[in-house]
C-alpha cells in the first residue's frame, strides 16, 4: 500500500523528463507539483442527491433498480466542436432509443469541461451549444484545464481567479439561466458526492498537476476518508478524479499521488470502491487492479472531443517490438512494486464514451466508438462487470485498438 510521499531532489540537475519504463503505470513523482487552491466553501455537506435533480428518474429507479449514465472526458472542443457534437449526438441517441430504466439519468464529465483555462467566457461555445440536444442533466468535476490559470504561448491573460468558470455553470446556489439550452447545474463544490439509488460516486479534484491537496495540507485527503468510511456498503461506490492513478500513455502515465491518495484512503477506512473513472489521457484505457481479495476496474475515458483527429489522440507506450501490450498484461512499476494491476484494453483512435448500468448484483462498464470516419453503430468495443462483493464478473475478452475477439 502506498502513502503520500515526495521524492528526493536529485544531486545532479536534470534537464529532461525521465521516460518511464515500458509497461510502468505511473509516472515520476513531482516534488513541488502546482497547485492553486480552489475557493472557500461553507457548505459543510458536499453530497447531492440524484432525487433533488431529477426526482421522477431517481423514483423509476427506487422501483426498476436499474440506474443507467453516460461519461465522457476532456471534451472542450476548442479546436472545433465536430468531435465533441459527434459525441454528444450518440448519446443522443442513446437516451432516445432506449426504454424506461434503461434510458440514461445523466451524464459525468470527469473533468477538462473547457479549455484551456476553464473561463466562462467560453462555456457557451464549448459546453452549452455542444450539449444543446442531449436531453439528460450533465454533472462534472473540474480538471486540469478547468482550473488551470498560467497563459500559454497563444493565450490571453486570464481575467477570473482559479475554477470561477466551473463554478458558476456548476456550482450555483439554485439553477441559472446562463444558456437557453440547459440550466447551471447546483453542485455543492469542486469536490461533492452524487448520492443515486444503487450508486454513490465520489467526485474528487485532482488540481491542476495531479494533487488532492497542497504540500503539507490534507483537507481534501480527509473528506475522502470520510465519505468512504461513511458510503452505504449496499450500493456501489465509485471514486471519479480527471488524472487517473494508473495509466501506460506515452505522454502523461498514471498519477503517482492520486494513487498514494486513493490507496492511503482505503488503508485508513478499510472501505474498496467498487471502480475508479478517469479522465485527463485522450483515450480509453481499462485496467484491474487486485487488492485485498477485491477486483477494482480503473477506467480512463478522455475521448469527449477535445482530441479531434487521430494525430490528436494520447498513445501507449509500445514495447521492444513495437506493439502495445496485449490484454491482460501485468504492469510493473519501480515506484509500487507490490502493485498488483493488469492492463485490459485501449482505443486510442476513435473518440467516444462510457455508459454505466447499475442494478443491485452489479455494475456494468461498456465502452463505445464514435469514429472520426463513418457513423456510430452502438457497438460495444469493451466491457466489465464488477459484483457488489467487489469481484469482477465479466471482463469482455478483447484487442488492443477497439474491437471484440471473437
């Protein structure tokens, strides 16, 4: 189990990034990532429940016990919003063919709603126009870019303190009217639980490089604990956070403290979540990490459109012979040697999604296409069914790039 820690500063100066290992899921540690601290809160109770938003879906569900959602990732489409409006029309389409319970209740962003700073200014262009269709409600927590405020070259100087824009479309007191398409949403904070029948999914952010908290603070660590030892062992429990822990891209890799975090979490609680979601990475990519008896699936979903071409998409690191790992892979890292984590799948050249399906037996993980060329066709390209006990159930045997083996 790792704890929180830093790395030592090295005695020679380094004058490149150190590349990770083939096959290592997460990255160097940072001594002194950046952090800028989201505002004040006093609302004491960062827990919404799915009935204060939707109250007719949260009762179908009382009764069907059936829950259905969507989640995307890195979606701003501020390149262009084809991607992202392609994205959003497949749920679309989703919500309006399925029946009853099996209609999804709601999207999760899991962060990087715009970019690349987060500011309001463009909330119009990047999230309301693209969404303007889809008929369910869209909660989010925020990522890197959500909070970011450093200009890059190209950028102008932001005018708004760290997470304002997230804030005012996510976090109101009561709904707003800031589109014609959709209300702001009312969040309690950056941080909150969703509280859903069958579901309790705790949102956590991440920063902007990948901490929960500041050096030397542990407000956020804290309330994790807290709402882990406090979750209702009758539902699912699912940690959503935009830099995911474990992740084999050539270009971010996992994230060493959100690991630390999570894990130092359930040491203190003795409570495993039953699936952790990520976004930041601009594929797809799904692991299993085994501890204490438990099968945990990590799941990255950061095709929501901001990557709109294929150049654009975040690859694996390949192998001595050139080819990225095959399912069922165990990773290795120098950093956590007793990590027990297999790598499942990767789609690193289409855009898409994730829809949820929650009952009282299990919870249902499938993966979908929305191809840069042709139309989508539904087809579910991976799959993981993990139990209430917290063991997997079905894994979907599948290939590296997106489709089924058959």
């Amino acid at each position: 189990m790792r704890t929180l820690t830093t790395i030592p500063t090295p005695n020679a100066p380094r004058f490149s990034k150190p590349r990770r290992h083939y096959l290592d899921p997460l990255a160097t540690p940072k001594n002194n990532p950046r952090f800028e601290k989201p505002p004040m809160t006093n609302n004491v109770n960062l827990i919404l429940p799915l009935r204060a938003i939707i109250p007719d879906v949260a009762a179908q569900v009382d009764t069907a016990k059936r829950l259905v959602f969507h989640v995307i990732g890195d979606s701003g489409g501020i390149h262009g919003d084809e991607t992202q409006v392609a994205v959003a029309e497949a749920m679309e389409a989703q919500v309006n063919a399925a029946q009853d319970a099996d209609k999804p209740a709601f999207c999760y962003h899991v962060g990087d709603v715009i970019y690349f700073n987060g500011q309001s200014e463009f909330y119009n262009a990047q999230f309301y126009d693209p969404y303007k269709f889809y008929p369910p409600p869209i909660f989010a927590i925020p990522g890197n870019h959500d909070g970011d405020t450093s200009v890059r070259p190209g950028d102008t100087p932001d005018t708004e303190p760290t997470l304002t824009g997230f804030i005012n479309n996510f976090c109101t007191a009561r709904p707003g009217n800031l589109s014609p398409y959709r209300p702001t949403m009312t969040q309690p904070y950056v941080y909150w639980v969703l509280d859903a029948p069958l579901v309790q999914i705790i949102g956590l952010y991440s920063n902007v490089e990948g901490t929960l908290d500041g050096r030397g603070t542990y407000e956020q660590q804290q309330w994790l604990e807290q709402q882990l030892a406090a979750a209702d062992r009758n539902r699912f429990i699912v940690i959503a956070v935009h830099h995911p822990p474990y992740s084999l891209d050539s270009s971010h890799g996992g994230s060493p403290d959100i690991a630390a975090a999570i894990d130092q979490a359930i040491a203190q609680t003795k409570v495993v979540p039953h699936a952790v979601l990520s976004g930041h990475v601009h594929n797809y990519q799904r692991f299993t990490r085994t501890f204490d008896n438990r099968q945990i699936p990590h799941v990255i979903e950061g095709r929501g459109g901001y990557a709109n071409s294929l150049r654009a998409m975040h690859r694996i690191q390949k192998g001595p012979d050139g080819n990225v790992p095959d399912p069922g892979t165990a990773t290795r890292s120098d950093t956590d040697p007793e990590l027990d984590l297999v790598f499942n799948h990767v789609e690193q050249t289409n855009p898409g999604f994730v829809r949820v399906t929650v009952d009282p037996e299990q919870l249902l993980i499938e993966a979908f296409n929305v191809p840069f060329v042709g139309e989508f066709d539904g087809r579910v390209i991976d799959s993981v069914a993990v139990g209430i006990d917290g063991r997997i159930a079905s894994g979907g045997s599948t290939t590296p790039g997106g489709s089924r083996r058959h």
